[in-house]
C-alpha cells in the first residue's frame, strides 16, 4: 500500500511537471499572442481540475472519478488542439486509465491517447518521419506494460495480505479452541482436587452415621458433624474456585506445611495421616505451593478410598533447587499403576498440576506393600532465598 501510494503522488508531481514544461515551452517559443494566453488559460483550468479530483478523491466514489478523469481529458484534449507540445501529459493520464478502467475500457483509452500524442507530434514537427509515429507507441506500450504489472502485483499483494489475515483469525480461533479445552481440563482438575473429594469424604461420613446410628448414636452424631464441617469447607472449595482463588489453607498468608497439617489432621474417615517436615523452609511460588497440596489431596483421596491401609506418612522436604512432597501408605498396593473402571483421573490430574510448574510425579507401588506417590518440583535460586 506505501508503494501505492508513492507512486500516486509521483504521477501527480510528474503531470504537473510536465504541464510546467509544456507551457514554458509555448511561451518562450510563441510569446504571450491571444492563443498562447488562451492555452495559458485552459492549462490553468487542467491544472485545477486535476487537482479538485485528487483534494476529493475519497469523497468521489466510483462514478464521481470516472467523471473526474473524462472531464480532465476532455480539457487536456482542447489543450492539445490549442498547443501540441502538451500531449505529452498523456503518461499520467494514462495511469489514471489503468487505475479507474477496466482491462477493455483501458485498451481503447490507452490507443486514443497515444493517436492524440502522435497527431501532435506530427502538427509541431517540420519534418515527419517514422519515430514521430514509432515513439509515441514506444511510449505508451512500455508505460501500459509497466503499470500493469505494478497493478497485478499490488493485487497479489493484497490477495496474500488477505490470506495472511485469515490465517491469522484461523489461528487466533484455533488458539481460542486450545485455551477453551486447556480451561476445561483445568476445570475438571479443580473439580477433582475440591469437590469431587470432598463430596466423597462426605458419603463415607454419612454411611458411616448411618451404620452406627442405632447402636452408637454419639459417634453417629461425631460422622455427621465432620460431615457438616466437610460441607462447610467444600462450601468453601466452591465459592474459591468460582473466584479462581488458591485453595483454603493457602489464602490469609498460611503456609503450604499449615495447610498440610490441617489436611492430615482431618482425615476423613480414612487412616490416620503423620506429617514430616525436612530441610530448611523457603519460599515457594503460590502456583508450587498450590500443586503440592492438590497432589497430597489427591493422593491422600486415595488411600482412603482404595489403599485399604492402616496409615500414611506425608513428607515434605525442601531440598537445594528443589520441593518434593511423598506421600506413602501401607495398604494393598496394586501392580500396574492403572485406575479402576470408571475412575483414576487423580493420577493424570496430579501429573498435568505438576508439569504446568515444571514438576514430575512418580508413583511406585506393589501388591501387599503400599504405595508410595512422590511429587518434584526444580525450584528457582531466587524462590530460595525468599524475593
């Protein structure tokens, strides 16, 4: 588009350079006689009116330009009859052909013009020879030819301008799509890691209520509090991760060991949970922090729900340049690290938490001997020395 309109504004300058020549050249070779003063007049009139269409050119539109150029050639015409040597004006004229008519319309105007310039050519000329008639068409075939080819080239310009736009709204909705099932995936993790837990820490507390409700009453009433206290917190879970805030335990400055504490305090009716603290405490990125304690949510739901196990050790220990949190249990173990029907996006769920931080997760057990699910994450020098 600059070359565009580089171009424009050099075919301009070039008319109005050549209507200067063109004049000069009468007066100084005619004086200033009745029809050097007329011609004078009608170049004067030329030379406004190319210049009103090129000041409106955007307000004109289509048929207002069409009108423009036939009245400017009309002009430029009696100009010519009046004074032959400013048919020369016909290159600009003839780009202004190529720019507002079409293949056809261009054909016939670019022949016109160069029969005008040649008939003017001849009439100032004392001797006619055949480079009066050669020139002219010399002229206008290497002036069409290169105004055509800047005119196909500017359309193919634009034709890829075009279809690098489109790739462009192709890939930004491409990467719309990813970022849309990128969120759901992330969704689903949190939905995972909060409710779907805490939901399920809920129906082991209310079967069990249920179970005791008629021989012990009291510790069907203590189920169904640390039921309505898991709700409470769920509660919680939800109107934090509608705000996609940090999960509980984190927020109000706590640390992630107080949160793990509290997580290994409630159990949930699951086995009773220690937890052990290793190496020198710093501070860890919000997003590590969050992972980790998902990770121990995670794996915590399932030594409860699956491990069978009479306990579980949660370790956390800060290392130099990196975090690692196990989580080990003595239950029934199981040989290939698969899920069960219809469940098991714990695992992946944890795995995906873990590499959107840079962390690995490893998972090691066997039958009769537990399971041990351990979570590491390279930490930055900067992350250790608390900035």
């Amino acid at each position: 588009m600059r070359e565009r309109v580089w171009l424009n504004w050099a075919m301009h300058a070039g008319f109005y350079l050549l209507l200067a020549a063109s004049a000069w050249r009468l007066v100084s070779r005619h004086g200033m006689v009745a029809q050097t003063v007329t011609s004078l007049a009608v170049c004067a009139a030329l030379a406004l009116a190319y210049l009103a269409g090129m000041v409106a050119w955007t307000r004109l539109g289509r048929r207002g330009r069409l009108a423009w150029l036939g009245c400017v050639a009309a002009l430029w015409l009696g100009l010519v009859v009046l004074a032959p040597s400013f048919s020369w004006c016909a290159v600009p004229l003839l780009f202004l052909c190529l720019r507002l008519l079409n293949a056809r319309a261009f054909a016939v105007a670019a022949a016109a013009l160069t029969l005008v310039v040649i008939a003017a050519q001849t009439k100032i000329a004392q001797e006619v020879d055949p480079s009066l008639i050669l020139a002219p068409i010399g002229v206008a075939a290497i002036t069409a030819v290169t105004f055509w080819e800047l005119q196909r080239e500017s359309a193919a310009r634009q034709l890829l301008i075009d279809d690098l736009i489109a790739a462009r709204e192709t890939l930004a909705a491409s990467r719309h799509r990813t970022g849309v099932l990128e969120e759901r995936e992330r969704l689903a993790r949190e939905i995972h890691d909060t409710l779907a837990q805490g939901l399920t820490s809920m129906g082991i507390l209310l079967q069990a209520a249920d179970r005791a409700w008629a021989t012990d009453p009291g510790l069907a009433r203590a189920h169904v509090r640390r039921a309505a206290a898991a709700a409470a917190e769920n509660l919680d879970e939800a109107r934090r991760f509608v705000r996609d805030l940090r999960p509980p335990g984190l927020d109000n400055g706590g640390t992630l060991p107080e949160a793990l504490t509290r997580l290994c305090a409630d159990t949930g009716g699951g086995p009773p949970v220690r937890l052990r603290l290793e190496g020198e405490q710093y501070p860890l990125e919000p997003g590590v922090q969050t992972a980790l304690l998902r990770v121990a949510q995670g794996a915590l739901a399932n030594v409860r729900d699956h491990a069978g196990a009479a306990g579980a050790t949660v370790t956390l220990s800060y290392l130099d340049g990196e975090v690692t949190l196990d989580v080990f249990d003595d239950g029934a173990g199981f040989a290939e690290p698969a899920p069960a029907p219809g469940r098991g996006y714990g695992l992946r769920a944890m795995r995906d938490r873990l590499e959107e931080v840079g962390g690995v997760l490893i998972v090691e057990s066997a039958p009769g001997e537990g399971t041990a699910v351990g979570a590491r994450i390279p930490v930055r020098p900067y992350e250790r020395a608390g900035a």
